[in-house]
C-alpha cells in the first residue's frame, strides 16, 4: 500500500513511520499545502490513502482536500483534526473525506481506519478485464424508480443518472436502497459502509447523507427519508415520473 501522509508536525510522522514501516507500506510525507499537493499531483492515480491535517502552514488542509477532490473523487482520504473542532469535521466529510481521526490519536488507531478504509476501496475497485460486455444491464439493485449498478458504480433514478458520488456516498446509497423502506441506524451504517464503528460518533453519516440528498435532488424527487430519532431509510415508492 502506497500512503501520503501530510502533517506539519514532523514528531507525529517520524512516529508513525515506524508503525508504517512494521505494515511494509510505502509512504511519502508533506510538510505543508503546497508540498501535498505537488507531491499528490504528481501521480495523483497511484495513491492508495492520503492522511490529512486539516491545520497546515501555506494551503490549509481544507483547500488541500478540495484541489484533491477536484482531480481525484476516488482516493480514500482520512482527515486529522483537532479534537474540538467539530465544525472542521463536518466540513471536512462534506468536501469529500471519508473519515477523520481526531487528534491526540493512538497509532494502532489511525493504523487501523487505514485498513478499514483501504479495504473498502478495495471492495469498491473493479477492474476493466472484469467486467462483462452487457454492464450496463448488470444492476444489481433494482426498485421501482431507481436502480443502481455497483461494477460500473453507477446510479438512476426515474432513469436519469446520479452524477458526482463519491465512493461513500454511493455505498451509503447502495446500503440503503438494497433493503427499502427498512430503517437503519446511525451506528448500523457506520459498521456497514465504514466497515467499523465510530464509537458513537454519528456526524459521519449526518454529513454524507447532507450531501448525498443534493445531489439526489438534482435528478428528482427525495427517497433518502429520515426517521426521526431512529435513522434512515431509501423509499422511492411515492416517486412520480414524468
């Protein structure tokens, strides 16, 4: 596994190094903004995780998680925040993050969001040679209005495409729309589509979901439904097409 770790505070890094090392993972480490994203622009296809600190000198860590969204919207990306700083957080999983570790963190900790997260990405990665030639047929979940292909990672409802997902976006989706009108909690899609728990920490979803309905929105009616002091749930069965 090849990991870009960028954080300013050089103690931190020659820390983790020697955890990374024990992993045999390849890792490169930034020093500021604008260092990251030289070093990630440079073969920006070749990342298998970034770790960002969101409090860096030059390009502050929510610039750097925009530009890399902006050329990338499929490199896992885990963000290291201070740990007060719950607005950070929520912004930071609405640019595009899939996780973030608050600091102080113990390594074992970040180590093991890495797998976590790294393993997901894995399950998500289709090679071309794999998929056959009627794809675009090949969904695997179908609902009244709404059907989803998770090989191509593609999405419709009322047969126009749901554009600009990024990868958790879409399992959260898929997660959903393969049970309808079943009810999942916070802490259930935390361990489905995280993969781990967060510890009662459910910010998480609330951002992805946030973003997850714009970009529903823009193609037609809402089927990401909340259920007030439970959860959520998909159910596309009031949709009218027209």
């Amino acid at each position: 596994m090849r990991l870009l770790m960028i954080e300013d505070n050089k103690s931190v890094s020659e820390m983790m190094n020697m955890f990374f090392a024990k992993e045999n993972w390849q890792v490169n480490f930034a020093y500021d903004g604008n260092e990251a994203l030289k070093l990630f622009k440079e073969a920006p296809d070749s990342w298998d995780i970034i770790t960002l600190d969101l409090n860096l000198p030059g390009i502050d860590g929510m610039q750097v998680a925009q530009e890399i969204r902006r050329v990338s919207k499929a490199v896992p990306l885990i963000m290291l925040t201070a740990r007060d700083s719950e607005s950070d957080q929520v912004l930071g999983l609405e640019i595009g993050a899939d996780d973030y570790v608050t600091k102080p963190f113990s390594p074992m900790t970040l180590i093991a969001r890495i797998k976590a997260l790294h393993r997901r990405a894995e399950l998500g990665d289709v090679k071309a040679s794999d998929i056959d030639h009627d794809v675009d047929q090949a969904f695997d979940v179908v609902t009244d209005h709404f059907k989803l292909n998770t090989k191509t990672r593609e999405a419709y409802l009322v047969d126009k495409p749901i554009e600009g997902l990024t990868p958790k976006e879409f399992d959260l989706l898929r997660t959903l729309a393969k049970k309808p009108k079943q009810v999942f909690s916070r802490e259930q899609l935390l361990e489905l589509v995280w993969d781990y728990q967060y510890y009662g920490d459910e910010r998480t979803v609330d951002a992805h979901i946030k973003k997850l309905r714009q970009k529903i929105e823009k193609v037609g009616p809402q089927i990401i439904q909340t259920v007030w002091g439970v959860g959520y749930k998909f159910d596309d069965s009031d949709v009218i097409e027209q």
